[in-house]
C-alpha cells in the first residue's frame, strides 16, 4: 500500500497506523519508506518502533509504558519523552531520554502495534506476512547477526503464539512489500 493509499484510508493525514506482522516480514522497511514518502509530500508524520521497547525477555508486556511515553502525550498534541532500549554486549537497558517531536500522523511499527487491546485507537492496521519462516528468521538473522540466532528463533515461537491468541491478521489490511 503506497502513501496516497493510506491518506486515502485515512481520510487525511492524520490519525494512527499500525504495521504489523513477524520478525523479518519487512515491517521496518516498508515503514521507513511509508514515513519516508509521506514526509516527502508535505505531511508531519512521526516512526514509533516497538523494538524501542521490546526485550527478548519481555516481548509484549511495555505496553502501557509506550501509551504513556509517546501515544498519550501525541493525542493531546504533545512532544513526546522516552528512552528507548538500547542492546549492549547482548543486554538491552534504557537509553538516554529521546525527544519526538508531535506530529498528526503516526506509523506505529512492530510486531505486536495491531494488538486487539489497540484496535479501537487504530485508524488503519497493516500487516506484512514476509513469507515462510525459515526465509524471515534467516533475514532476521542477516540483520542482527548469527549471534542472535536462538533469540530469533525464541522469538518466532512467542509470536505464532501471539498472533494465534490476539488474531492480529484478521483486523488488518494485509499489504504485499
């Protein structure tokens, strides 16, 4: 789904969108490039990736501390404050405390952004399947390094789980990258 398709699903630029899907699918990509295309036509939209947040022992239970931090703080017109994960030597610990500037428009990013409990704060929910999960984890693993490799494959077991229980796919639109 290009940019004028989703303003087109949005009635403007405005709202929240959500790009969902497993690892390796290629969320950040087509995020990067959606954000990417519609800042180049004019709009103020603002990238909140849920591996700002997202430990490998703590995939899914930050939520509330991202509502606080960022989407709270935006849907009052806002800045938002946090401090994003940061992995050294394999352990991820807060980082410095980062500024986002408020913007009408936010692509939420990350495996877990469609979750039911935020479906009726979702103006359009994506998804990308990225193909068999033997291609996504050896994509992941391209990306993170071999180091990772058990982690990866970790986290591809949590979110089949994740995705069975929430039905994440069936509220979405589900989008060919």
């Amino acid at each position: 789904m290009r940019a004028d398709e989703v303003l087109a699903r949005l009635g403007g630029a405005r709202g929240i969108v959500t790009v969902d899907g497993p690892s390796g699918a290629g969320k950040s990509t087509y995020a990067a490039a959606l954000v990417d295309d519609l800042s180049a036509a004019g709009h103020r939209v603002a990238l909140v990736r849920t591996d700002d947040y997202a430990t490998w022992d703590n995939p899914a239970a930050w939520w509330p501390r991202m509502l606080r931090e960022i989407i709270d703080p935006f849907a009052r017109g806002w800045d938002a404050r946090y401090r994003p994960m940061q992995w050294r030597d394999g352990v991820p610990r807060p980082g410095p405390e980062t500024r986002m500037s408020w913007a009408p428009l936010v692509v939420l990013e990350g495996v877990s952004s469609g979750r039911r409990s935020f479906a009726s704060r979702t103006d359009l929910a994506l998804w990308l399947d990225g193909g068999d999960p033997a291609a996504r984890l050896e994509r992941a693993v391209a990306r993170d390094g071999e180091s990772e490799r058990e982690h990866l494959r970790a986290w591809q077991e949590w979110e089949r789980g994740w995705f069975e229980v929430d039905r994440t796919r069936e509220r979405c639109t589900v989008v060919e990258a």
